[in-house]
C-alpha cells in the first residue's frame, strides 16, 4: 500500500458514523496510520481507554471535541491521535509551517504531553517543539518557526504571538487546549481568548478538562464549533 493509497483508505473511513466503533477496543480497528499504530505499539498503548473509545472516532473524523474524564484516564492519547492523524492525511510537511498547537497550563504537563508525542510520532517527518519558557529567547523565537506542532504553555505562546515577527499561525489546523479547567484557574483566560484571537477561524478544536465547570463551558463556546460533548463519569 503506498502513502497516497492508505491516506484515501484513511479518508474513505473517516467519515460518521463511525459504523461498529462502539465495539472496537484497540487502537489498530480504528482508521489510522499506520506509522501512529506502530508509535503506540512501541509505546505499548494497544487497547483504548473508555475516553479514547468514545473521542477518537469523533476526533478522527475532524469533529470539535468537549471532552471531560477525570485525571489518569488517558486524555493525552485522545488529542495527540487525531492531532497527528489530521496532518498525516494533509501530508503536512515542512514547507506547511504550524500544524497543531497544544496548550497546557504548566510547563511540566507541557512536557509530559510532548514526551507522549515523542514516542507515538517517531514515525512520523513532522517537526515538533515545547515552548514552556525558560530557554533562551532567541534561539527559541528562531526554532518556532520551523515547526509544526508546538506544545505550549499559555503565557509563553502569546508572548511569541505579540514579538516573534516571523511566527505565523495562519495555517493552523489543529487547536487543543488540555486541562482547560487548571488553565483557568490559573488565571489564563485572557491570555487563552487572545491567543485564539490570533488563529484562524477554520480549524478542529479539541477541549479536555477534568471537570466541567462553567468556566470551562464559557470557554467551550467561545473556542469550539458545534462540539461533540464525550465524558467519561465514574459509576456510582
Ligand atoms: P489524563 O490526561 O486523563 O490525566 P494521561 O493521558 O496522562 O491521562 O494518561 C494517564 C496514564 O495512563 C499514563 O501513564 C498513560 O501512559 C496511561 N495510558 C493512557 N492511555 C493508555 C492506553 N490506551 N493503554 C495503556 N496505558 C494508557
Ligand atoms: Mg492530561
């Protein structure tokens, strides 16, 4: 199978409703890459959790996601799959600039997130950076220009948006903005609102949180198209 015929099988396959997705429990039934499906392999993520079962169909399908599911219950993989999925079937290359951005409210759930996306993606050609501060400013004002997924932290991403002349956000696919409950509490919604202002209109949006507050709902419309709302409750 060459690339240009898995990615039309991928696409075929991509549509909703997902026909028997309830059922599936691994990772390899849904239509994805097969260069994710050996990343997640490597890393020994074969079966899906109950969140992944329920967002990656919608998320694959490039549908805005709500997502709420408490901590440890594998948020990460729901919005770094379809993220990689989404470019890989684009065939977003390095000429294609800022695919994806992932916000996360601190810079140590920033790396965490961008060490899972080292080893699902190591198949993948795409340039990826963290931008959590504490580097050297220009080396890192100079590097965010030349990558396609950045994992960020709020308040060092609109920094770059307001001074990096040369960081350009105008192809962005890709929006996921993780723990959105802790990044508001934070403080950030500012910060959030103005970094959303600077990107364009039509993208997928993917919004996780380990709860549903108000605040989250208010970001939620503001950020998100028509989501699917996908939530994973404890049983009683
Ligand atoms: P959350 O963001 O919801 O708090 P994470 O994405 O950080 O959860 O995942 C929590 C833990 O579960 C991590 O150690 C991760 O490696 C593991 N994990 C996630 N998905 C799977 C899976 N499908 N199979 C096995 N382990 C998984
Ligand atoms: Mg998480």
């Amino acid at each position: 199978l060459t690339e240009k015929q898995e990615i039309d099988d991928l696409e075929k396959r991509c549509k909703l409703p997902m026909v028997g997705s309830d059922s599936w429990e691994r990772f390899e039934e849904l239509p994805i890459s097969r260069k994710t499906i050996s990343g997640l392999k490597r890393a020994n993520f074969i079966k899906m959790t109950d969140i992944q079962r329920k967002a990656l169909p919608l998320g694959l399908c490039g549908r805005d996601i709500l997502g709420a599911a408490k901590t440890g219950s594998g948020k990460t993989l729901g919005f770094l799959v379809p993220m990689l999925e989404n470019l890989y079937r684009k065939k977003w290359g390095p000429q294609d600039g800022l695919g994806a951005l992932v916000i996360s409210p601190t810079r140590e759930l920033a790396v965490q997130i961008f060490e899972v996306l080292r080893k699902i993606g190591r198949e993948h050609s795409f340039s990826a950076g963290l931008v959590i501060g504490g580097k050297d400013w220009k080396i890192e004002r100079e590097l965010i220009t030349r990558m396609n997924i950045l994992v960020c932290t709020p308040g060092r991403l609109l920094q770059h948006m307001d001074q990096s002349a040369g960081f350009d956000c105008d192809q962005l696919q890709v929006l996921v903005l993780d723990e959105a409950d802790r990044i508001l509490d934070m403080g950030f919604k500012k910060t959030i609102n103005a970094i959303v202002e600077n990107l364009p209109k039509q993208r997928q949006t993917m919004l996780f949180s380990a709860t549903q507050t108000k605040s989250v709902k208010d970001l939620a419309r503001l950020s998100l198209k028509e989501p699917e709302y996908v939530a994973v409750h404890e049983k009683a």
